[in-house]
C-alpha cells in the first residue's frame, strides 16, 4: 500500500510539473527563431531596459528593507489604538487599485520634481511592496517565543544584539518571502511606471506591451520569455545571497560562542 501511495505521488508530483512548464515550452517553440533572438540580444534598447528593470526591482527592495525592518517591529511589539490604526493603514495599498494610489500621487510627484524619474518610480514601487514585506516580516514575528527577548535582555544584550542574534535567524524564511514578493511585483508594474516615469522610464512590461497590442506576438512572446527568466534568476540569486548572509551570520554567531 505504501508503495503505491509513493508511486502515485510521484504521479501526481511529474503532472502538475508537465501543466506547469508545458506552456513556457510552447512558448519557447513558437518564437524560436534566431534572427529574432539575434536581433533583440543585438538590440542596444533591450539591454537597457533590462538593466533599469532590475536595478529599480533591487532599489525597491533596499527601501522596503530599511523601512519595512523598524515598521514591522514596532507594528508587532506595541498594542496601543495608534499603532492599530497605522497597521491597518499599512495594507491599504493591498486593497486600493495601484493606479488609483498612482494618480493620488502624480501632482505631489509632479511638485517635487519625480516625475519622469527613476527615484519617482522606485518611490511608487516602494509604496505598493511595502505591505507584502511588512506582512512576511509581522508573520515571522509572530513566530517568535518572547522568552527569547526576555533571556536576551536578562544577559545584558543590546536592543541591535538581540535583533541580530534572535529576531534576524528566526524572521529569515519571511525574509526570503517578503523580498521575492516585493521582486515579483516591482517587476510586473506597467500602469505605475508609465504614469510616474512619463513613458521615459523604460521597464520590460512596457516594452512588451506594444508589440502584444499590436498582434506582434512573435516580439512579444520572445520579451514575455526573457521578462520570466529574468525575474527566476533575481529571485534564485537573492534566495542564494541572502542564504549565503544568513550562513556565514550563523558560523560567526557559534564562533563567538565557542570562543566564550
């Protein structure tokens, strides 16, 4: 019976890996065609775009990192009816449509001069990420004893101490999702884009999407592609890196202890 039962889930398991990358095969086949590769591989405006997509996305992801940090801590620590309100403030921008929020802010953006600027845009993206991040990282509170902060404070740590040596390991697996969250919709903004950069700011949504409007979806399908990989290999990398800083964190920690 149990044998069964592991054949049938590897079934189940090789079936929804066919449903899910059947289509990108399709995909794959039906563009592929290497003069079209050359052509945009060749294309001096591709690469830049490409290049301004990823560095707003990792931008993005720095400011949710230096606000969402203290945001989240103080939103789970403190209990007051200020602080709830703020917190259900927070997720506003999960329920108010992005281009609404968007157009709130053009004639702010507009006076303060972000308009058709890559800081305007990474300042909507931030806007519109924030509550995904803020959210992992209240989540991954939440998992966390208080007895732990008790002990830290009883052996004399520091507030940064007790951040760094017991809230950081523990807040690590929200860590990972909140900052692929925050990579996956920074990278899938069309309307935002397009309003706050002016059609200057150039992203890969908005360069694939004349090409699908006009039925060219030869050009389409091969961008929507790259769009994919690229956006696969930025979250591979940044699970990668920010195991690698989680790692050598925890080898210096058992170090110091050791030594001790």
């Amino acid at each position: 019976m149990g044998h069964i039962k592991k054949i049938f889930s590897k079934f189940i398991i090789f079936i929804t890996i066919i449903i899910i990358t059947l289509p990108f095969l399709s995909l794959i086949f039906d563009t592929f065609n290497f003069k079209s590769y050359n052509n945009l591989f060749f294309f001096n405006k591709s690469f830049k775009v490409i290049k301004i997509t990823i560095y707003i996305a990792l931008e993005t992801l720095i400011l949710n990192f230096l606000i969402g940090f203290p945001a989240a801590s103080v939103l789970y620590k403190n209990s007051s009816k200020f602080i709830k309100i703020m917190n259900g403030l927070v997720y506003l921008p999960l329920i108010i449509p992005g281009f609404i929020i968007t157009l709130s802010l053009h004639y702010g953006f507009i006076k303060l001069n972000l308009i058709e600027t890559e800081l305007g845009v990474i300042l909507v993206h931030t806007l519109l990420t924030l509550p995904y991040f803020i959210k992992s990282l209240i989540s991954g509170y939440q998992t966390i004893d208080e007895n732990y902060y008790i002990l830290g404070k009883i052996v004399g740590a520091n507030p940064f101490q007790i951040f760094y040596n017991i809230s950081l390991p523990k807040l690590f697996p929200s860590i990972i999702v909140g900052s692929s969250l925050v990579i996956i919709v920074s990278f899938a903004q069309y309307i935002t884009t397009l309003i706050i950069g002016g059609g200057r700011i150039i992203t890969l949504p908005i360069l694939i999407y004349p090409y699908i409007s006009s039925g060219d979806l030869k050009n389409g399908t091969l961008l929507s592609i790259i769009f994919i990989a690229i956006n696969l290999l930025l979250l591979i990398f940044l699970d990668k890196f920010l195991s690698l800083l989680y790692a050598t964190g925890v080898e210096k920690n058992a170090k110091n202890y050791k030594y001790d």
